[in-house]
C-alpha cells in the first residue's frame, strides 16, 4: 500500500496563480485536504487562478476524482479557474477515459 495524500500550497506568484501539490494515493481521503488548502485560496484578492501539480500522484481511484471535481465546482463557484498540471501518464490516461481531461487539465 502506497502513502496517503499530503498537500503543499504555495501562493501567489506574479501572475496570480496559486498552487497546490499534491503527492501520493489520492482517494476519498484527499477531499478534505483540498477543502483545506482550497478554502482561503478561493477568497484571496490576489489569486486569479489556482493549479493543483499533480505530478507526484502515483495513485488516483474514484474518491480522488471526485475530489478533483468538487474542488473544480468549488473554485467555478468563486470565479476562479482551476486546472490540473504536470499529469503524469497514470493520471493522465485515467483522466482521458473518464472524459475529465477536457474539464480538469489545463493543456487538454
């Protein structure tokens, strides 16, 4: 079994963008991490976007799409564009087969 999700959030860069790293199985359990790190970003001023770099993610299952979902909802909700960046092949092809590639990716 791998390890659980963890979060790292990084905000504010010069164009607006805030970022979240996500590393590790992301499932059911990652929702409440997004929440978190999602909640004061989506009410800043200065974020005009928010990425969430996938690029760590070495397992994603039902749970963690939907999470990717609700935190997609949530920033639409606020104005705010979130994507998915640097999905690596796993993810990606998971993305592709479920339809959520064009929603959720960035450069899709």
């Amino acid at each position: 079994m791998g390890a659980g999700p963890s979060v790292t959030v990084l905000v504010g860069d010069s164009r607006g963008t805030a970022e979240i790293m996500l590393a590790g199985h992301i499932d059911r359990s990652a929702q409440a991490l997004l929440d978190e790190a999602l909640e004061p970003l989506l009410t800043h001023p200065l974020v005009l976007r928010v990425e969430i770099d996938v690029a760590l993610v070495d397992y994603c299952d039902s749970g963690g799409l939907s999470a990717f979902i609700r935190a997609h909802q949530q920033a639409a909700d606020h104005g705010v564009p979130l994507y998915l960046a640097q999905a690596g092949p796993l993810l990606r092809r998971i993305l592709d087969a479920t339809g959520l590639a064009r929603l959720l990716l960035a450069s899709a």
